[in-house]
C-alpha cells in the first residue's frame, strides 16, 4: 500500500444488500480515488480470528454479534464502510456512489 | 396459482431487492457494478452453505416459473454470527430460528403470500424439530402500513407469535418503537 492512499474497510453481511464490487469497478476506484479497498465477510470470520483483524473491523464486528448491544442490533445485513478506520455514516440508498462523494469532497478539500 | 418451495440446489437465492417477478434461470440483470455477479456469488455461497449444514434457510412463492416472494431464516447461531438482532437469552439457542426478512413484490402482496410463506416455514420448522421462531424488528403498525421486508405486529399476532420483547431504535432521526415476537413449535 502506497503511504498516501486512504484505506476503504468494507464489512459484508452476505445475506442482503451487500455491496461487494466488481473487480474491474474495484480496480477503478482504487485507481481514481488513490485508495486501497479492504474487503471483509462476516460469515467468514470466526470469533477466535477476530483479534487479526484492524481493531475498528474487530470492535464493529464483536459489537454486531453482541445481542445485549441494542444501539448495534438495528443493523440488519448489506456492507459497513469505513474510511481510514473511522465509519461511514451512510443512508441505506447505494453505497458506493456515496463513498465516491465523500471521497470526492477529501480530495477537494486536499487540493491547495 | 402461487405455490411455495423450499430453496434447491437448481436455484439459490442470490437476487435481492425482489422488485418485479423474477425468472431465476433468465439472463437478464442489473447493471450496478456494485451489486453485480461478485456479489450475487457471495450471497449464493452463504446460502448455500447455510442450506446444506442446516437443510434450509429460503422458502420462495413461485407463479409459474417467476418467483414473486421470499422468506430468509436462519438458525440463530447463524443469525447473530452475521450480527442480525437475536434475543438475549441462550436457552434453545441450538434450536431456534431467526425469521430474517420476507420480500413479495408489489402486485402479489395482499394475497396470502405471506401467511403461505410463515406458515410454511413453521410447518418446514417442525417437520425438522426445531423448537422456537423468534423475528425481530417488527413495527406496531396496521397491516398495511408495518410492511418493511416484514409484517406489522398484529400478523404476527394473529398467526400465534406472542410479544416476547419491545425496544426503540433511532432510524433516520426518529425515535421507532420495535417489537420482538416468538412462537414455541416444541
């Protein structure tokens, strides 16, 4: 990973709504937005691998399968985002053309 | 004439939204790439697995060759694996299943396709000896107007789900109270 690339942290939820890229479309916008995408599958993910993972990936994730944690428990599937490990506050519509807008308005406001 | 199946290994479900009546062995898909076959072989997958650890997860509304509804469930250590709403306790944890979503599109809805659909899962349920359904996230709305991939509390009521939880969540700058509803199959 180059040292100037942002990091995008997708977490799926496979059963619905999940927004896993193609990977030509990945490559582009990894290319156009000079970010690195990182993919997740939390049906793959066992609790006892959590600790290998980015802490803000395991802490989401362990609060996610936390049933007493009601603040998390109204997530229902589809993909979380994250950029440079802080999370993406996103509506349920598209996410990927919402990401490109806030990866748009970064690079604006990064331009002298 | 609508008639529900369980999911076969000839189609596993992979379409999500279900806007219109869908032919599963038809070409024809949609163009966001981000939502296209990497995706779909995801979800398929999943589902998959699912189906053949625990026998089923999907019971689709056929019409003809088009599937015009859906019923996702799952066991609920697969439920709150994927960080889908759970009850707290652990008791039966092995045998009950989490009532996920129920997709029917537009033109189908009103026409018992739903009630075909629950209770064909409870029927499926104790076929298989599993014990308890719990759903979650159930609005207390009419009929009409609680349909959010779900029914509203008083179908669930009236098909012999009791309450079994009430809580509020924070969805889209209001305050919604929420229902958890289960049914003893034992």
């Amino acid at each position: 990973m180059k040292s100037d690339e942002a990091v995008v942290d997708v977490i799926h939820s496979p059963w619905c709504f999940i927004e896993a890229p193609e990977e030509s479309y990945k490559e582009k916008l990894e290319e156009k937005w000079k970010i690195k995408i990182r993919e997740s599958n939390m049906w793959e993910i066992e609790d006892d691998t959590l600790d290998s993972l980015p802490k803000h990936i395991s802490k989401t994730i362990r609060e996610l399968r936390d049933p007493s944690n009601l603040g998390m428990a109204w997530y229902a599937g589809g993909s979380i985002f994250f950029l440079n490990g802080e999370r993406l506050d996103l509506s349920p519509a598209l996410k990927w053309p919402q990401v490109e807008k806030i990866l748009e308005a970064r690079s604006r406001k990064r331009k002298p | 004439m609508v008639e529900i199946k369980e999911m076969e290994e000839t189609y596993i479900l992979d379409n999500c939204p279900l806007g219109a009546p869908f032919d599963p062995f038809s070409s024809a898909r949609g163009e966001y790439p981000g939502y296209g076959e990497r995706a779909r072989e995801i979800r398929r997958r999943f589902f998959r697995e699912v189906r053949e650890k625990y026998g089923n997860c999907v019971l689709f509304a056929w019409d003809g060759g088009r599937i015009v509804g859906f019923l996702i469930f799952l066991p609920k250590l697969v439920a709150r694996k994927l960080g889908l709403r759970t009850s707290r306790e652990d008791e039966l944890i092995d045998n009950t299943l989490v009532y996920v979503c129920m997709q029917i599109v537009p033109q189908y809805r009103n026409r018992k396709v739903g009630t075909e659909l629950v209770n064909s899962l409870i029927d499926w349920a104790q076929q298989k000896g599993w014990e308890r359904i719990e759903a979650h996230h159930i609005h207390k709305g009419d009929d009409a107007e609680g349909w959010r991939w779900s029914w509203g509390l008083p179908k669930w009521e009236r098909i012999g789900f009791r309450i079994s939880g009430k809580y509020e969540v924070d969805l889209h700058d209001r305050r919604v109270q929420l229902f958890s509803v289960a049914l003893d199959i034992g």
